[in-house]
C-alpha cells in the first residue's frame, strides 16, 4: 500500500492506506483500472493480474444472469408480438376480408389478456410427449404453440377455411348446390400442399388417400416411366369412389409429380365420406356432376403399333380364312367337278336365253303388203296374218 504513494509529503494514516486498498481492488474486479491508483511492484502487479481475471469471470456471470432474468420477463411479451406478426401476416397473404381480420385480431388480443398464450390441451399434449415410465422431463422452452388456425374457435377457423378454400368452391360446379354449412364442413377438412418442380403428390402403388383439386401449377400422370397426362388449374385427381366405397385407399395405377411450383387443395376420403353421408342431398348432387381428370386407379396398358398392326392382321386371317395352295392341290377332283357343274350351269342358261330371244324377235317381224293403208296396217299390226 504504501508504495502506491509518493514519499515526498507525510505517511498516509491507516485509515487511508485501507480506503486505498479497497478502491484499487475494486477498480480491478469492476473494471481494468483507472490508472490513478497503479501496481508498482512485481507483486502487487502479480495481484492486479489475477483480480483482472477474477472480476471480469464475476462481471459476465452477473450481467448474464441480469440479461437472462430480463429476457424471461419479456418472454411472454415477446411470443405474442410473434404470433401477432404471424397473423397479420396470414391475413395479408390471403387477403381476408376486413371484417374477418378485425375479429382475428380482436380474438388473439383478448384471449392472450386472459390465458397469456398457454394452451391446456396443447401443455397436456406436451407432457405426454415428453413422459415416460420413470419421471417427466420439461424442456426450458415448454409451450407448445400450433399453427395460426388452431388458436381460432370453431365458427371462425371455418369462416377463414371458407375464405382460403373459395376458388375451389366457386371454380367447380360440383359445388354449386352445396349449402353454406356443408361448404363450412368441407372448408375445415380441406389442406393445402405446396410442391416444388420434381415432388411426387401420388406414388405408383400407394394408397389413394385424398381428393386433389389442382389450383395452380402444372401436374404430370406418369405410369411405367411413361407421361400418360398433362393437368393444371381446375382438374381433379383421385378415384370414383362413389361407384365402390370399399375401394376407397386403393392402391394408384400410376405417379403424380409436379412439373411446376404447384398448389393443390386436398381433402381426405373418409373426411368426404362424413360430410357427404351427413348431407345426402348434396351427396347425389356431388357424384352426378363430379367429374375426375383422371383416375388414379385406371392402368394404361401400352403396346407398339407393329404389334397392334400385326394383331389385326391375326384376327382377320382367323375370321376370313384363305385356301391355300396344298388345300388346292389336295383336293383336284373335288374341285374340278365344281367348275365342270358351273360350266354345265352356265351353258344352259345361256342357251335358253337365246332361244327365248329368237322366238320373240320372229312374232315381231310384220310385212306390209301394198293397197293396204299404213294406218291399217298399223292397226292392225297385232295379228298374226293380213288378208289383201
């Protein structure tokens, strides 16, 4: 301590050197010093080194745990700006409507006042999730928050499903007869897949699970590596499954792949089937007018033309039999007595076709006989002789 002073004055009391002390040692831990007060020896040097280290060790776990306690209180705050900004975003990319919008937010904000975001049945989830036979573990970050539909009661997660699935329902006339709740109840059964260019919506032999509707984009049908059909905006993809319903997840004939970024509405069969068997007068409706693009379950056979040339010409063979040249030869006596009979048929024929034409041409043959008058003659040309 006393080195720290300078030797021309007086000797600093007690009292001093221990106020000096204590202000040097905490500049150390608080900071790397000031300078006013300096280590001159090689151990108060050695000292100032090791208080450096001790005290900045200390500064970061104190201002650590102060930034961490901060953040825990703004937690909460900080996840409902979050799923304020995600809503506002979902709105703004689908373009509600702005009374529906206002009820969203309106919503959001006052169950978040009452719950502060903590969903039961999603907490309850969580923990059987994460519980096994021994003990439960909880994460730090425990909730479990959903998509934005999820956090919205019955009547306006159907009201949004209504507004997001309407170009569906106002492009297809399958639709047109369907009454505001039946729509309601299709709306929340209906999911959106995105694909990128190269996806596989259907693989060939997996179940057929869903009806697709196509609302942008460009899908190709492939079966056996060969491109069988080309859909885009407003086809429908799937398996009549109203002319069997125990044909309903049959296996697909053939693949689905996006040639383009695509958007496609899809809503499970057994989702349909409720709907549809609730709403029969709309069932009827829905199988007369709904017509597939293609049926997943239909298997293309593909053959080459000289094999279908060559098949024809089989089947024409088999139905208009030739004779051949042994056939001919085999039998020469059969057949020289069928030319000999239509040569004797003909002869006769002939023959008596011209002796019939002989005798007609002499009753028509008339002399005219001089003194006579031609109108006499004429008049009498029906008779067999003329008297002069």
């Amino acid at each position: 301590g006393k080195g720290c002073f300078k030797q021309d004055g007086p000797e600093p009391g007690t009292a001093l050197l221990y106020v000096t002390s204590l202000y040097f040692t905490l500049s150390l831990v608080t900071s790397v010093g000031f300078g006013n007060v300096a280590a001159n020896t090689d151990l108060e040097k050695q000292v100032s080194v090791v208080f450096m280290i001790i005290g900045a060790l200390v500064y970061a776990m104190i201002f650590g745990n102060v930034t961490t306690i901060l953040q825990q209180n703004y937690a909460t705050r900080a996840r409902y700006q979050e799923l304020m900004n995600s809503v506002k975003d979902f709105i703004k990319i689908h373009a509600v409507p702005v009374e529906l919008a206002e009820r969203v937010l309106d919503y959001i904000a006052s169950s978040w006042s009452i719950n502060r975001g903590v969903d039961i049945d999603q907490v309850s989830t969580c923990l059987n999730g994460y519980q096994d036979s021994h003990s439960i573990c909880i994460k730090m970050h425990f909730y479990c928050f959903a998509q934005v539909l999820t956090n919205f009661p019955k009547d306006m997660k159907a009201d949004l499903c209504v507004h997001l699935y309407r170009s569906v329902f106002m492009e297809h006339s399958v639709f047109r007869l369907a009454s505001d709740s039946c729509l309601r109840a299709l709306a929340v059964n209906f999911k959106t897949v995105h694909t990128a260019p190269g996806d596989l919506v259907f693989h060939q032999g997996e179940s057929i699970d869903c009806l697709c509707f196509v609302v942008s984009g460009t899908v190709e049908i492939i079966q056996d590596e060969e491109i069988v059909a080309i859909l885009d905006r407003g086809d429908i993809i799937g398996q009549p499954f109203w002319e069997d319903e125990g044909a309903v997840g049959a296996q697909s004939a053939a693949s689905v792949r996006a040639m383009t970024y695509c958007d496609l509405h899809c809503i499970a069969w057994n989702k349909l089937l409720e709907v549809l068997d609730f709403y029969q007068a709309f069932r009827n409706s829905f199988i007369r007018n709904l017509s597939l693009s293609y049926n997943l379950r239909n298997h293309i056979v593909f053959r080459k033309i000289a094999d279908e040339e060559a098949a024809a010409k089989e089947t024409s063979l088999s139905l208009h039999p030739r004779l051949s040249v042994s056939d001919i030869t085999s039998d020469k006596s059969r057949l020289r007595k069928l030319l000999l009979r239509w040569r004797t048929i003909y002869l006769n024929n002939s023959g008596a076709l011209l002796n019939q034409t002989k005798a007609m041409k002499r009753e028509d043959v008339v002399t005219w006989a001089p003194g006579i008058p031609r109108l006499q003659q004429d008049a009498s040309s029906n008779n067999a002789s003329f008297t002069r």
